[in-house]
C-alpha cells in the first residue's frame, strides 16, 4: 500500500528486505516462493519509493510439492533469470545468444521489438512526460540520464506504439508508449525480403534444424549451464540441477491415414502431408454448384481476373462443379468502392463473392470481410492481383480457389477414417486483443457429422484477458442438438482439444470448464440412457484434451 503497478518497482521494494526473506527467492511481481516458511503466517514491512513509504503484506498461501503445476510457472521464472546471468539478450519472448549470432550481410536482417501504430507530429524529444512516480522529464533528459544518450535532433516528431496488453494491466487506462525516432531501426522481414526465395532459403537453413543438429545445439546450451559458475551457485540454492543427458522414450509411428474422395481412396503421405496432387484427378466429396456468382475487380486487373476465370473453368469439370459464369463487376481499389458494389448486387440467390484485390492492404481486406460476413452474411473468397501473374502456377492456384469456394458454400473436399464410431469432435481456444485490450473471444467449434466435414461454430465474448470460458454449457446443448437433427441420434463420445492454457491453469480449467460440459451431457442426455460422462486429460504443449465418454 499504496498499489504499484509497475512490476520491476514492486520487485525492487520486496528486494528491500533480502535480508528477511533470503537470497534464494522467486517473484513474479504478486506471488512469493521460498524455500523455507517464514515465522508468521503474515507478515507485514515498510520499503522507501523515493521517500515514500510503502507496506508491503506478505501472506502464506500455500506448500507447493515439487511437481505441482504451480511449480513449474517458478521454475520458468527461474530459468529466464539463469538465461539472463549467461548474458543471453532477450527479444520478444525469446533469448538470443549474441556472441553466435549468425549475420546474414546479403540480406540486412534483424529482429522485431516494436511496432509503430501511429505518428506523433505535436510533440517531440523537448516534450515532458511523466515517470512512475509522478516527476515530469523531457525525453533529452530522460535518455541522457537512465542510457547515457544524447539525443541531437531535438525537432524529429515521436512514434506511437501502442504496446502489449497484460493479463494483470486489464483494468488499467492503456496509454501509448512513444518512441524517439533517431533511437529505433526498422526491424524484421518486410513483405519483400519474405516474398525473396533466396532470402528465406538462408534463413530455413539456421531456423530449421534436422533433429541431430538441434540436439547438438541443446548439449552446447546444456554444457554452458553446467560450467557456468553464476548459474550453477543459483540452482545450488533451490537444490535444483539439469541432468547431463536427453529424456529417453520409446516412439512409435502412427498409422498411415487414407483419404477418400468420392469412390477414390489415396495415402496421406505422412513423411510430406501433402495430398494435392491426388485430389485434381477426380470428382470431390461432396460437390456445390456454382450457378449465381459475382466477380469484384479493380479496373487495371482485369486480365488477372479473366485469367482466373479461364483457368476455372478448366480445372472445375474434374472436381465435379457445374460453374455457371460469374457477374464481373468493376470497382475502384477503396472499401467504399466494393461495398456500395456488393449492397447493389448480392441478393438472396449469391452463393459466392470472389474479389481480386490489387495488393495486400489489411484495411481492405477487413472492410470486405467485415461487410460480407456481418452486414450481408455470404460466402466470400479474396485473392490477391499478383498471385495470378504466373501463368506456371495458375492452374494450381485455381484449383485451390476452386476448393475453399466449394468448402465455403458446404461441399465437402475429401473424408477421412478416425477408426472412432460416432464420436463429435470439438475444439475450444481464445484470442486475446493484446494492442487494443479489447474483450476476449473465445472460439467454439464441433463436428456435426460422422465424416468431419460439417462443423458448428460459436463465439463467446469474454471480458479483457480471460482465458477459463464461460458459457461452455449452452455451446455444447446447441452443438449436440445439431448433432442429433442431422444424425437422428447422439453421439457415443466427445473428444474436446483445448489450445492456449499454460501448464499453470491446467488444473483451473479443469474446476472450471469440465463440470460444465458434464453439465451439458447431463442435460442432454436422457435420465434412463445409462450414459455418464467420463474425461481422461491429455497435457501436449499448452494444450490439453478431454474425453467425455457416454457410456
């Protein structure tokens, strides 16, 4: 007390005390794990900010065995610390040994750290701002005094980011970060040195190690830690060690998955996933026909535009679609342009919308997109103008055109055997607005047929931040009621994939969204069926799977 945000200032304040609660200690900026308990079960201590008093509370909450979940969100903080005493440099999420790095002078790249949403041209480096504790500084003085840097052109505008969004900032006003100009360099791959085959080349051969040479690069990590002294005396301090070699366990190769399209059946090719090639040289699954359709293009691509639409008709009688020849309509290159295109021309009879774009402008995407899929509710497929000037890979192109357009409209591509009865498929996972902090989103989707190729979907607005779903309940009534209306029946089992909860919320997820589909069973199913739900959990990296069996 006061409350202190800021995580560095909270540590310094406890680090006050070092001598109380012990050189060997983990924080992470609300949490406290030691190694011993203290005497009380409470115990309450003054630091200085700046001569400003403040309490600090320390509370026991609970003994942690070693291999509690828990645990392993410590042993993570502790590993970053040991990372940071071998002097490796942190970027984004990830650290970097600046000593090996490899330099790649051919192609003048490096790595990304900020991004610029906006430009600032009131304000510039004579400008004040106010620090954490409230004292106002000009930027000159600030860099001059926390980097030893001196700014010298002090006219330059500022740049805006607009930062990234914290689970623990949720209820706080966001406010930009501003940036001096003459201080940054542009950082990470433009869209051109991605679209560089050659670039990209001398990049897969650093960033995709074989196995042998990704583990030679672990034994060096691991022969670094082991002779590194500072490191060493720390994990002395938890009794903690590394072992010397690899996890050992025994594999085994799945069975190799056969894919069926139409009377066709073919291999997956496990060693490359790769079927295409198959799938051009035969009708598909389950076919829609393209009869009322509408072709959007920018003046100066109307060559790009009849070269689809040529190279369509030549790959769609294969597949089995009847393609009926499209509305072609002109539009200038602005969102205005295609949406007062599209209000004059979709009607209830449009199955599809293709548009060709003339380069890669989010906003333009986003408003088309917008448009068809909230406003006027139809199926829509974008390509970009430059994708089409190869007249080598057209035909390819087209024919995977072709397919997400007979997918979007509910046709079916190919199927595959689970070796699994009547079993629904589910798959849950939340996305995070970590730059504007707006609410969360979670995604529900589920298989409605036995063939996996039909799918519910729903979304659930969560607050800012929120990982544990609620509403998890009225999603799987709905599901299974769809289920039931196209099967005539319920399905034996359900198997639920999780993406996105850390090793730490594990158990949370548990308490908190399996009692719901339990629930939901529950109410589905009727009283005398003999069913009850049974779950069996499945721990993958970040990711977690449950069984709900009706037995």
């Amino acid at each position: 007390m006061p409350d202190i945000e800021d995580g560095k200032v909270r540590s310094e304040l406890l680090l006050q005390h070092k001598a109380f609660i012990g050189e060997c200690h983990i924080f992470d900026g609300s949490s406290l794990l030691l190694p011993h308990k203290l005497l009380l079960p409470k115990t309450e201590l003054v630091s200085l900010l700046k001569n400003q008093v403040v309490k600090l509370t320390i509370e026991f909450i609970s003994e942690l065995s070693p291999n509690s979940p828990d645990c392993l969100r410590y042993y993570n903080i502790l590993f970053r610390r040991i990372l940071k005493q071998m002097n490796l440099k942190q970027v984004g999420r990830n650290y970097y040994n600046k000593q090996e790095a490899t330099e790649f002078f051919d192609h003048k790249y490096n790595n990304k750290t900020y991004r610029v949403d906006a430009i600032n041209g009131e304000d510039n480096p004579r400008t004040k701002f106010k620090k954490s504790g409230g004292a106002e500084i000009t930027f000159v003085d600030y860099y001059r005094e926390q980097y030893n840097t001196e700014v010298t052109d002090l006219t330059q505008p500022l740049l805006i980011s607009k930062g990234k969004w914290k689970k623990s900032q949720q209820d706080t006003p966001h406010k930009p970060i501003m940036l001096v100009p003459e201080l940054c360099y542009l950082t990470g791959l433009s869209d051109k040195m991605r679209k560089d085959y050659r670039v990209m080349r001398d990049l897969a051969l650093h960033m995709r190690l074989d196995p042998e040479r990704r583990q030679h690069e672990l034994r060096k990590l691991m022969n670094t830690i082991q002779t590194n002294r500072e490191v060493q005396r720390e994990l002395q301090l938890w009794d903690l060690k590394f072992d010397t070699n690899f996890v050992s366990f025994s594999g085994r190769i799945l069975k190799e998955v056969r894919i069926f399209q139409g009377r066709r059946a073919f291999d997956s090719h496990p060693q490359f996933a790769d079927w295409s090639r198959e799938t051009r040289s035969g009708p598909l699954l389950n076919v829609k026909s393209l009869d009322h359709w509408l072709i959007l293009y920018p003046t100066r691509n109307y060559g790009a535009a009849s070269s689809l639409v040529q190279s369509l008709r030549k790959v769609t009688p294969t597949m089995g679609i009847a393609m009926r020849e499209a509305k072609m309509l002109e539009v200038s290159d602005t969102v205005q342009s295609y949406t007062t295109v599209l209000e004059n021309h979709v009607s209830s009879k449009t199955q599809m919308v293709l548009c060709v774009l003339s380069s890669e402008k989010k906003d333009l995407y986003d408003g088309i997109k917008q448009y068809l899929c909230v406003k006027c509710p139809t199926p829509s497929q974008c390509v970009v103008a430059r994708t089409l000037d190869k007249p080598q890979t057209l035909m390819t192109i087209a024919t995977k055109i072709a397919q997400q357009m007979n997918c979007k409209m509910g046709g079916a591509l190919w199927k595959v055997e689970t070796g699994l009865q009547n079993a629904m498929f589910i798959g849950i996972d939340c996305f995070h607005d970590i730059v504007n902090r707006r609410k969360s989103i979670a995604g529900f989707v589920s298989s409605i047929n036995q063939e996996l190729t039909q799918w519910f979907s729903q979304c659930i607005f969560q607050e800012s931040g929120q990982e544990l779903v609620n509403g998890l309940k009225t999603c799987l009534e709905a599901a299974l009621k769809l289920w039931c209306k196209h099967n005539q029946f319920l399905p034996q089992a359900i198997i639920v994939y999780r993406d996105g909860v850390g090793d730490g919320q594990l158990q949370a997820l548990m308490d908190h969204e399996v009692p719901q589909i339990e629930s939901s069973l529950r109410s589905v199913y009727p009283k005398d069926s003999g069913c009850t739900p049974v779950y069996r959990a499945e721990v993958g990296c970040c990711a977690a799977a449950f069984t709900l069996k009706a037995l």
